[in-house]
C-alpha cells in the first residue's frame, strides 16, 4: 500500500512470466570454425537442385544447431532462400529446443497441391526443408529418433493377405499416416477402413 498525496493506492506486483520451454535468453555465439553437413535436396517445387548446409557446435556436452544455408543454380529464388536461411538461423542460435521449427515448416501447404515422393506425401517446398532439417536434428543427436508406428489391424491384414510384389506398391495415406495408400482405377485410395482418403487425376 502506498500513500500519496493522501490518497492511498495499491500497486500489484506484476511477475515476469516465464518464458516458452523453447525460447531461452541464451543467445549462442557462432565461433570461427563450426561442423556442418551438406545435403542435396531435389524438389518437385523448384526446377533446380537445392543445397542445404547446417551448421553445428558442440555446447554443454551436446549438439545444437548455429545455421543453415540454401543454394541453388536458380537465381530467381535467391530473396526467398535469404529469408529462410536468415529466420531458421536466428531460431537456431535463440532457441533452447528448436525442433519445433519442423512443425512449422511442415504445416505449409502449396496452393497448387503437392505429390508423392519415395512413398509420402510432400505438401511444400517447406515441408522438405523441415525434412532435411529432421535427418540432420537425428544424426547430431538433438532429436530422438521416433518409435516405429503400429499398423493398424485392419491395414496389416491387407497387407499380410497381399502378394510381396504387391505390398511395395504401397504408399503412407496424408490422412491416417498408415502405409496403405494404393492405385486402384487412376485413384489413389486408403485401404483403411477408419479413413476413406481418395484422390483421383483429372
């Protein structure tokens, strides 16, 4: 309680909340020399190859990424690949857990539809980049690799019941995740009864 000028005020105490569990007030410090690793990436996007090096340093006892880079032959996505290469950058060196990045990324969608590629499906040019980002957190060890999913029942039987030859043919549904996507009359179609995903050419 205080007084002033004869007239009594209280004032509340306002605590600072505590940050995200991803966020820290940390800011890592990019030194001389850093690990990095280099991957091709070749997207159904963009006409060229891209180019994605991240960057690491060894901190705590632990990996954590510092950067990443995007190149390409392709001049006209040069401001684009600025952007990405300054914003995930800045995420990495801020953040304290910066696997949250890959949702983010992943979530985007291109207007104008995205395909299948090595049996899933790609909804952007983003996702991709979340995906190479992925397969570099897992191989520096600062994202636990995840637990094979369960088939369904339902989709295992269908799959057990069909030939060997048949069961490469497979792809992973967009909808239900499951490995049970298949050809039938220029539709795809999910197997599993508890999604019903199809999609037919135009």
């Amino acid at each position: 309680m205080y007084r002033i000028k004869d007239r009594e005020f209280e004032i509340e105490e306002i605590k600072r909340e505590e940050p995200l569990d991803h966020v820290t007030d940390h800011v890592a410090v990019r030194p001389e020399i850093v690990n990095a690793k280099v991957y091709k990436l070749r997207s159904g996007f963009v006409k060229h190859s891209v180019y994605i090096t991240l960057g690491y340093i060894t901190q705590g006892g632990r990996n954590r990424p510092i950067e990443i880079f995007i190149n390409s032959k392709d001049l006209t996505k040069n401001a684009e690949y600025a952007v990405l290469t300054r914003l995930i950058s800045a995420i990495f060196r801020k953040s304290n857990n910066p696997v949250f990045i890959l949702e983010e990324l992943s979530s985007i969608h291109d207007p104008n539809g995205g395909y299948h590629k090595n049996g899933k499906y790609i909804h952007s040019f983003y996702s991709e980049i979340a995906d190479v980002i992925e397969q570099f957190f897992k191989e520096i060890g600062c994202m636990e690799q995840p637990e094979e999913a369960t088939l369904a029942p339902e989709v295992k039987e269908a799959l057990d019941s069909a030939s060997p030859d048949t069961n490469i043919k497979y792809q992973i549904c967009p909808e239900c995740g499951q490995r049970s996507v298949k050809m039938e009359n220029g539709c795809l179609t999910c197997i599993n009864p508890e999604c019903g995903y199809s999609k037919c050419d135009k």
